[in-house]
C-alpha cells in the first residue's frame, strides 16, 4: 500500500501536514491592537518570570544559599564561568548583567515552546532574534569604536598584523562582509532557524499522532499513530535540550563580540 493511500482516510480526506501557518498569529480578541498577539504575550511573560526569579532569588540574599536563591546563584555561576570570563576575561564580571539578563530571557522564551497550552518559542518568530542580534551588535560598535577609534577599529578588523601585503586584497572585503554587513544576521538567523524547525518538527510528529489514533483511526493508521506519538515526546525532550543550547550559543557570541571589541589583540 502507497505512502497516499495510507495517509487517506476511508471518507476521501487527506492528512496535512501542519505548515508555516502555524507561526501566525492574529490579535488575542476581537478588536485587540494589531501588536496584541500571542508571540508578544509569550515575550512579556517571559519578562516577567526572569525579573521575578531574579527579585526572589537576590532580594533578600542570605549568607547560606537556600531554595530560589540557590537556583540562581547556579545559573549566574554558568554564566559567570562558562561565558564571561572565558570569552571576555577579567573584564567579563561587569558585563554580568547583560549575559545574565541574556542568556535566561532567551531560554525562557525558548522553552514556551513545550509549555503546554503556550506551546510556541518566541524566537521562532525572525523580529525578535532580530532585535536581540541588533541590540547586541549596536553594542559591539560602540565598544569597538570607544576602545579601538573609528580607524583603529576597521584597521585591526580588516588589517591584522603579520599577513603577507597581497593577502589583504582578499582579507579585507571578506572581514568587512562577516564583520559589519553578516555578523547580525547570522547571529539572528542562528537562533530563529532552530527554534522555527524544531516546533515545526513537533507540531507534525503531533498532528500526525492525533489524525491516526483520534481524528481517522484505521488498523493500519494506527501503527503510524503510536510512532507519531513516540516522535512528539522524543522531539519534545530533544527540543528542550536544543532550545537550551541555542541560548547558550546566542550569549556566548555575544560575549564574544564584546570581547573582541574590548580586546582586538585577542
């Protein structure tokens, strides 16, 4: 039996398979401001729970850490240890705010991918990783400049020392392009392109377990149901893992841009 006739139902109707329509998202109500829609329902929370978590975790801090401030002094320290210091050095404490604020706003939006009912990563959405890149990249420029000059800056980044002369006619456009027209954009595409595929991936893997096993139950649907099933939950525990990774990388390039810019010798 084909592929088609086993994704057929015995009325004639066809399994579709969930598509970019899933990312789109009116207003929450009738007569709602246009802005007013699920993806910037799902950024404020996440604004919310990350200051909340912080305010009840350091408010009161206590010599011996317990409960939510435990919590978060091991999230700082990840930050801290794992992203600070080693891509910007000694230098990396002062920018803690920053990293921190960073790194948890991105995973809490990540991760209301898997929140049941929410269920949609904000960053699967291109103007909010967009945002994120600019913010950092505006820094970047800022720092660079303040440290390095307007000309010592673009010299170090499309001249560094030691090349052969004839090099530089190659080096020079390529470092332009990466550095100041393609840093931002791959920067922000990074994190919207796994958080885009990875939801897409579940939301199939579900709509294919709910048409076989709830909508159009057959003998022979049934076993691809029960795969369906299996794949959401593996997606969705994989997904977890990825949506916490990619805002682990996002910050840590953005640590590592405002450590070039402090440190061109580096």
């Amino acid at each position: 039996m084909s592929a088609r006739h086993l994704l057929a139902s015995p009325g004639g109707d066809e399994f579709k398979a969930p598509g970019t329509e899933i990312f789109d998202w009116g207003p929450l109500w009738h007569g709602a401001p246009s802005w007013v829609t699920k993806p910037t329902l799902i950024v404020a929370l996440s604004v919310v729970i990350v200051v909340a978590f912080f305010w009840a975790a350091f408010n009161k801090p206590k010599l011996v850490p317990r409960g939510v401030q435990n919590v978060g002094e091991v999230g700082y320290l990840f930050v801290r240890d794992q992203i600070a210091r080693p891509m910007i050095g000694k230098e990396g404490d002062k920018w803690m705010p920053f990293l921190v604020s960073t790194f948890f706003f991105i995973l809490i939006m990540n991760w209301m991918g898997v929140i049941p009912v929410l269920q949609l990563p904000a960053p699967s959405h291109i103007a909010f990783p967009i945002v994120l890149a600019l913010s950092v990249y505006v820094v970047m420029l800022f720092l660079s400049i303040k440290h390095q000059g307007l000309f010592g800056y673009f010299k170090n980044m499309m001249f560094p020392p030691g090349l052969p002369k004839p090099l530089y006619l190659i080096l020079a456009p390529i470092e332009f392009l990466s550095n100041i027209i393609l840093r931002p954009f791959t920067h922000a595409v990074r994190l919207f392109a796994n958080m885009f595929a990875g939801h897409l991936l579940i939301a199939f893997f579900a709509a294919v377990a709910y048409w076989f096993l709830a909508e159009k139950l057959t003998v022979l649907g049934a076993g691809i149901g029960v795969i369906g099933f299996l794949m959401t939950i593996v997606m969705t525990a994989f997904e977890i893992f990825v949506q916490a990774l990619q805002a682990f990388i996002f910050t840590l390039l953005a640590a590592s841009y405002i450590g070039g810019a402090l440190h061109p010798d580096h």
